[in-house]
C-alpha cells in the first residue's frame, strides 16, 4: 500500500502532499525501465535513492504526484510483477 499521492491533485482526504508526509523529493534521483521505448509512452519512473522510502512518478507529467512506498512494499510489488509476467 502506498504511504500517498504527493502533489496530486486529487481531494485532500485521499492523498498528501510532500509537506504533509515529512518527503522532500527535490533530491530523487528518477529512473526508467530500460525497458522504455523512446516514444514518450506509458512510463513510470523510479526514484529509489531517498532514505526510507521508493518514489514512483509518471515520466511525461514530472512536476506531477508521485506515489511513495515503503522499501519493502515496492520489492513485494516488484516480486508480484516479475512472478506474473513469469505465467505468461
């Protein structure tokens, strides 16, 4: 489960801002799948240099939300990908 939306601009009873959640993103350093083609598609990035927590951001809207995990959670999520993409 994600700690929150940050920057969204979604109602404020679902998500939290960077203030509200103690996260300063100014410093993530942003990735993308090298799996990404080049077109500009449906890409996310991953910031995962930031103490405590994985940041995961659409790469075409960078000033937009960006949804925060817990370490733990993104590797569990991560494992639940790989092991799906294994069934195909």
């Amino acid at each position: 489960m994600a700690y929150g939306a940050v920057g969204s601009s979604v109602s404020r009873a679902a998500t939290m801002d960077s203030t509200d959640l103690g996260k300063d993103l100014s410093q993530a350093v942003w990735r993308k799948s090298t799996h990404s083609g080049g077109t500009g598609g449906e890409c996310l990035e991953v910031a995962t240099n930031l103490p405590g927590v994985v940041a995961v951001r659409d790469s075409k809207n960078p000033d937009g939300p960006a949804l925060i995990f817990p370490p733990q959670e993104w590797t569990r999520f991560l494992a639940k990908v790989v092991a799906g993409a294994s069934d195909h």
